[in-house]
C-alpha cells in the first residue's frame, strides 16, 4: 500500500479484502512502507483484520513506520497484523 489511507480511499482496501477472501491464500503481506494512516484508515485496518479473521486468513503488515507501530499498538492490533520479525522501521 502506498499513499494515505483514509475516508477516500478505504473501499479500495474493501475491495482487495472481497478478492482475497475468494483465494485460496492464508497468510495476506503488505507492504505498508510509504502508507500514512489516519483514525479511518486505522478503523480501515482493523476492520480489514477482522474479515480476514473471520474468513480464516491472515494479513501482516510489513515496514510499518513508528506512528503507525504506535497507533496499532494503542487499538491492540500490532500483535495481530504487525510481523514481529520486521524491526526495519521500529
């Protein structure tokens, strides 16, 4: 993912979510190196975690930067989505 994440472009992450639901992957790596979130994007996040979970996948973000590690932390999900390998931006 590139760019920022927000109230305009979450039904793209919506959409990518339906389409991976239908594969046949367990395990969803994303690279979140250059992604900027705000309290949407965040929600975003979650809720994608979420349907992931539910439908027995799941996703693992990867070069978080340090305020998104934090903003993760703060709603629980870092020791869901975050790789505990990938100290690369910690």
């Amino acid at each position: 993912m590139i760019g920022r994440l927000g109230r305009r472009t979450a039904h793209l992450v919506h959409d990518v979510i339906t389409v991976v639901l239908q594969s046949d992957r367990i395990r969803w790596l994303v690279d979140v190196t250059d992604l900027t979130a705000d309290q949407t994007g965040l929600r975003v996040l979650g809720g994608a975690y979420r349907r992931l979970l539910r439908g027995g996948r799941q996703m693992i973000l990867l070069g978080a930067s340090p305020q998104l590690r934090h903003a993760l932390r703060r709603l629980r999900l870092a020791e869901h989505v975050l790789d505990p390998t990938d100290d690369s931006r910690a």
